[in-house]
C-alpha cells in the first residue's frame, strides 16, 4: 500500500466529473474529494478513471475539461468507466473567435543557446547528415536493396549487430545431440560483437536505403502524394543529397517529383541524381550508374561540416504511439511546454495525427492565428472523419487495444490527452499531407493516428527531431531525423531500456514537475540535435518508412 503522503487519484481539470488513479485501488478504497467522501465500488486499475458521482445513462462524461464520453447505464458513485458503460462522445465545434493570446513560459535558460549542425543552402539546418537511395516506385526495391548490400558495409555504415552469433550456439547444440528442452533453456547471452565502424566519409552519418509499396497501381493522388513526400525527404535539412531509381512507366513520374522538389526549394541545389531503368537498359547498367553518381555524391556531402545554430532552427515533431492513461498526464504535457519554449524561442513544432485531435477540435480552432487557417483545420477534420464514417468506421474506433486496456477507452479521451503535446501556443499554420512546414510557431499537419504513418510524414514536412511519447512502449524511428523516446511511466522506463531514452514517470510520482521535465528534455535534444547523444531508435537501426495511403487509416 502506498504510504498516506502519497497521492494516488487526481483531477486533471476543475471541469472533470471523473477521476484518474495513479496506482491500483481496492474495492472500498476511501475518496476525499472536494468535501464529499465516498467509498470505491469497483476495483480501478492504475490509468483508469472512476466516477466522483452517481451518473444516469446519457449523462457527459468530462475530462482536461472538455466531453470524451456518455454513460450508456447507470454508473454508481465511485464506479471504473469502462468500454461496458461509457460510449464516446465529443463536443460539437464551429467558427469561433480568435484567441491567441497565451502565457509565454519564462526561457531564459535557453536564449542565445545554439546546437552544431549542419546548415543548407535554404537555410534551414540539419541535426544529421544522411545521403538517400530512394525508389519512385516498388518495382525498384530490389535494386535498392542491392545497392545497400554492395555500399553499407564497405563505406563503414555498419548496422547493428544481429543475432547470428545466437543462431550459431543454437546450430551447435542440436549438430551436438542436446534436446529441445535443452535448446530453450539455453542462454543465448553472448559478447556483444565490437565492430568499430571506420567510416570512409566521417561527415556522413549514414546512407539510408528506403523501400515503399507505392508509386504504380493505386491512385494518382496517391502516387502525386508520394513524390512530394519524397520531395520533403530529398529537400529536408538532415538530408544532403539523393540517388532515385525510377523504372519510367510509373504513375509517380520523376517530373512530377522534381516539380515537388522545386515547390519545397526553388533554388534546390543538393546532389540529386534519377536513374531511370527503362531508359538506361540492363540492370547492371543501372546499377553502376548509382554506384559511381552515389559515390561521387559522397564525396561532395563528406565536406558539410556541423557549426553553432540558434534553437530556431529546429523543428521539433510532436508524436505518440502505444499511449497510456498516465499519457496525458506526464509526457504530452511536457512536450506541450517544450513546444511552448520552443515557439517562444522562434522555432517550430509539428501536431499531427488529426484522429488523436477529436474533440479538442473548438480549442484548436479557435487558437488558429486567423479564420482562412481555422476554417482549413475544421474542413480536414471534418472530411477525414467523414471518410472513415463512409467505410465504416470512425475517429471513435481509434484506440487500439493497449490504449484501451491502459486506460484510454475513448478516442476523446485520447485526443484530450495527446493535444497537450502541443501546448499552448497560437496555430500559426495548419498543413494538409504532405506540405511542407514554412512558419515558426506551431504548425498542425493531417496524418493517422498511425505511428509510423504520422512520424513519415512529420519528418518529410520538416522535422529535425522528433519527440515520441509512448506508455505501453514502441521502437518506431526514422531514417534520417532522430526520434527520441518518452515514457510516461517509471515502470516502463525500466522494463524497455533498449528502446526509452526519457523518464517523464518522474511528473506522477511527484519528484519533478512539468516545466522541469520539459528544461531536461530540452537539454537532451540540444545535446541530440548537435549529434553528442545518439537516440536509442537511431542505435537500433530502426528506419521506420511508410506513406499514407489517402484511404482510410486512423
């Protein structure tokens, strides 16, 4: 049992009928809550809320002040909310009026704070420098993937270290006679191998090799949608040049991809080289073709060197995925107030996964810098949700399984928690997939709710660095901009090492507060943008690549 100083249910906000648990309650568990003393009725799992009063079927359910839910029955005083007895709901939103004025945090640890990296022609400045091998279309991944056999290795890109040294032991049990029983309780721990990586090209800190299963046989707006995508990777500051291979039938033209790039960068002048394998003939024509242009690239992005930036030149994606009921609570509202540093410093964020923003539509709206930008908001949320309704589905069917075992057992209940990611600044711009961020301040960009999905395309419209929140725990990364890991509880921080690169589980056990999260959290991207600390995603090698396809995704 926790000791009586420590506080284990919370109201999130004054408007709140609900309450969140911070740890497991008991049946019979006494409630103090504003002058009204009850007694839990039902056992409350970690995460999940309980009812401060008795609720008929049809009552709001409030929480972070605005309705995520209806009572589908009657609920007792003191009762668990559950996908049985409450059903989602979300507030209806309109034009509203302007308000843009906010409380700016104090930033005075941070000004003239620079990072080292790498600075563009554009002059937007990387936080890594990456050469890309990238296909228009799928038809061409297997010549990708030849291409990063015969380079990775002998450049001295090396990848992380595999399982083969497991798989010989394993080898060598059974060649040696010993039982199945023997062979799984065998311990495959082994000396990590030491590979010291010698880099022909110290200033590059990788070649990525992309694979995707579009650019043909879908819909043009698809395949348009996806040479721009790649025209915001091709363009993007973490980027210094890119080899394409095109087969040359496709829909997604390499004219279609250079008129992108040229949106993004009028003055584009990064090494780009496009390979067209129906023009130039035989594999193993196409394929010298990249081996000696990609080369020559090198050379010439090996020169880029990292130099002082100011802060705002980053531009920070706000994600989360695997979210929890302690999401909402700890990590997204420390991003909220790094974004809000961040802003107020002259950078720029990114909220995006518009499934996750349902039901904090008004707030968001209405925080817009002017009507045209909040009118654009209020239409892609509308049209998206629509689409999802026409095939069946739904902004409500968002919450996966693990958000909605750990607490999260609405889509605005999620929603509500992963707004605050955004904090609490004025919407300077709002952006449909895939454009490009052009203002600082904080910017809302269309995508799923999906990880991956979302994280794509934050980075193909600007990001440098990527915060993700997780509470149930997730090795999303990306290939050419960092993603730093955020948990949301002690417990996971310590179970997933591998994977987490920051504890915000210190904000619900009390030991730091949001604002001081947020100044730690701030130091450590510094320290990440300017290439010191290597994120555990980019360790692990986890290049996570997939772009949306216009369907329904949440």
């Amino acid at each position: 049992m926790p000791d009586s100083n420590y506080i284990t249910y919370i109201q999130i906000h004054p408007a709140d009928n609900v309450l969140v648990a911070l740890t497991n309650l008991a049946v019979g568990t006494p409630v103090q809550f504003n002058g009204n003393n009850f007694s839990l009725v039902t056992n409350v799992a970690a995460k999940h809320k309980f009812t401060i009063s008795n609720l008929n079927a049809g009552d709001e359910i409030f929480m972070y002040g605005v309705l995520v839910g209806k009572a589908n029955q009657p609920i007792p005083q003191g009762s668990a909310i559950t996908v049985d007895n409450v059903i989602h709901a979300a507030g209806e939103y309109h034009l509203g009026d302007r308000k843009t004025e906010w409380h700016k945090p104090d930033v005075s640890a941070f000004e003239g704070r620079t990072f080292m990296g790498y600075h563009r022609a554009d002059g937007s400045v990387g936080t890594g420098n990456y050469w890309l091998v990238i296909p228009l279309v799928f038809c061409e991944n297997r010549n990708i993937n030849v291409l990063k056999e015969a380079l990775t290795e002998k450049l001295g890109f090396t990848r992380p270290r595999g399982y083969t040294s497991e798989v010989d032991k394993l080898v060598d049990m059974y060649r040696t006679g010993q039982s199945v029983k023997e062979i799984l309780q065998a311990d495959l721990e082994l000396t990590p191998e030491n590979k010291s990586a010698n880099k022909l090209f110290p200033n590059i800190d990788g070649i990525k090799f992309i694979n995707h299963d579009m650019g043909c046989g879908g819909t043009r707006i698809d395949s348009d949608a996806l040479c721009g995508l790649l025209a915001g990777y091709i363009t993007h500051p973490n980027v210094a040049g890119a080899t394409v291979l095109s087969l040359g039938c496709q829909h997604a033209q390499a004219s279609i991809l250079c008129n992108e790039i040229a949106k993004r960068d009028a003055d584009f002048s990064k090494p780009l080289y496009i390979l067209e394998q129906q023009q130039l003939g035989t594999e193993s024509t196409l394929l010298q073709q990249a081996l000696k242009q990609t080369f020559a690239g090198l050379i010439e992005a090996n020169k880029a060197e990292r130099q002082p930036a100011p802060l705002s030149k980053l531009c920070v994606g706000l994600e989360c995925g695997g979210s929890d009921g302690f999401s909402g609570i700890s990590a997204n509202p420390t991003l909220g107030y790094l974004s809000d540093i961040l802003v107020s410093l002259g950078g720029s964020v990114i909220l995006a996964e518009f499934p996750e923003l349902c039901g904090v539509e008004q707030e968001l709206s209405d925080r817009c810098v002017d009507i045209p930008t909040a009118e654009k908001f209020m239409h892609l949320m509308r049209t998206y949700n629509a689409r999802a309704e026409a095939d069946g589905s739904g902004f409500y069917a968002n919450p996966s399984p693990g958000n909605i075992k750990d607490g999260l057992i609405t889509d605005a209940i999620k929603s509500a928690g992963a707004a605050k990611k955004g904090g609490t600044s004025p919407v300077a711009a709002v952006l449909d997939y895939p454009e490009k961020v052009t203002k600082p301040g904080l910017n809302l960009l269309c995508t799923p709710g999906s990880d991956v999905e979302s994280t794509t395309a934050e980075v193909a419209s600007g990001a440098n660095i990527v915060l993700f929140t997780t509470g149930l725990g997730t090795p999303t990364g990306n290939p050419v901009t960092p993603v730093i890991k955020v948990a949301t509880n002690t417990a996971l921080y310590k179970r997933m090492p591998d994977i987490i690169d920051i504890n915000c589980g210190t904000i619900i056990e009390g030991e730091e507060t949001i604002a001081q999260a947020a100044e730690r959290m701030l130091n450590y991207v510094i320290d990440v943008a300017s290439g010191n600390i290597t994120p555990k995603a980019v360790k692990l090698g986890q290049d996570d690549f997939i772009p949306w396809k216009r369907g329904v995704s949440l």
